[in-house]
C-alpha cells in the first residue's frame, strides 16, 4: 500500500490493516465476494478496456489524477492524496444520496456515471 494512502485513510479514522492491492481476477474466483458496483479510478484506466465483472455489475469510470504519478516533496505527495480522498468522498456521498431503488438500471448507470464527472 501507497504510505501516503495509509496516511490519508488515517486522517480520516479510517483502519488501515490488512489493506493490498489486488488483481481484478481475484473477483472471478469461486466464492468471491458479489459485486453490485465496480468504478475505475486512474484516469490511465479511461481508454482501457476493463474485463467482464461476475454477475456484470453496474459499472462506472471515475478517473482521479493518480497521486502515485506525483512528484516532488512528501508534502505535495500527501496533499495529492488528500485531493483524490475529497474527491472520491464528495463521489461516494452523492451516489449514497441516490434514491437507488426508484431508477430503473439506464437511469441509475447514468446517475453514477455523471457523478464520475463532478
């Protein structure tokens, strides 16, 4: 896990253990967990073809400048993070603020993918 993550998942009293980074194959095994949403967040991942998700949740691009990219002092490499956390916070309380089971799944995949662009 990227320290800076860590750090920022700290900051916002959030647990850090047991945290690591997965291959997206791990969700196609026998017993793995059943996804309702999958969002890509590295803006790289924008023209990449994502791979069939079990059970093809809803699906969403929601593209953050990769703070692992940044250079330049801890500070500046800690304030990215931060950025990305406000965003990715600010995406995740307006789709918890959508009344899911009053959209049908074209307006609901519209719903979440127009909140990857705020």
């Amino acid at each position: 896990m990227n320290p800076f993550a860590l750090r920022e998942l700290a900051r916002w009293h959030l647990p850090t253990d047991g945290y690591r980074s997965k291959s997206w194959d791990e969700f196609a095994q026998p017993g793995a967990p059943a996804l309702d949403f999958v969002f890509t967040v590295c803006d790289k991942a924008a023209g990449e073809v994502c791979p069939v998700w079990p059970g093809q949740p809803m699906t969403a691009h929601w593209g953050v400048p990769d703070p692992a990219d940044v250079e330049g002092s801890d500070e500046r490499k800690q304030q990215s993070m931060h950025e990305v956390a406000l965003t990715l916070k600010r995406r995740i309380e307006l789709l918890l603020s959508v009344p899911i089971a009053k959209l049908d799944n074209v307006a609901l995949q519209q719903t979440v993918r127009d909140i990857g662009q705020r």
